[in-house]
C-alpha cells in the first residue's frame, strides 16, 4: 500500500458480504454498506496530551468490525478502500 495515514487511522479493504449459502451479494442489490474489512496500512498512533504516540491495538492483517457510517470510501487503481479511525474499530475477528 503506498498510502500511509495520519495518527490513528486504518485504511480498511472492504470484505464483500455473502449469503447464509455463500454466494457473494452483488452491488447492484440494495444492501448495506459493509461492516467488516481487512486492514492494509495503519497509521503511527494518536497522540496524547503530552505528545507521546499512543500505539495501536490493531495491525496491518486485522479482519475487523467496524461502525457502519463510520468510514470515507475511495478508490485507488479500481480498487476500493475505506479510511476510518481507530475509534471507530468495534472488534478485531479472531
């Protein structure tokens, strides 16, 4: 990935949703937006009142769950990504 965020942000590649029979859910069928994604950058880490980095607690490779109107979606070479906050992480999926 040749973006890196700021602070504590997390560029997320959206998991496509599938059926309870595991077929995929096209886009052209009313659904949600997704809610779980596989992280692929990270950023350092907010930073706290007196300047020090706070790390992460996820990494790239993390399948997580996230709000569902939390993230900015945008594309890079055709292919789609969404960039949110560490904040608005609910779970990492082991």
């Amino acid at each position: 990935m040749k973006l890196q965020p700021l602070g504590d942000r997390i560029i997320v590649e959206p998991i496509e949703e599938t059926s309870k029979s595991g077929f995929v859910v096209p886009e052209t069928m009313d659904k949600e937006k997704p809610q779980r994604g596989k992280i692929v950058s990270c950023g350092p880490g907010k930073r706290d009142d007196n300047g020090n980095v706070v790390p992460m607690n996820v990494k790239v490779g993390d399948v997580i769950i996230f709000r569902k109107y939390a993230p900015d979606e945008f594309k890079i070479d055709k292919e789609e990504f969404m960039i949110l906050s560490e904040s608005d992480v609910i779970a990492v999926v082991k």
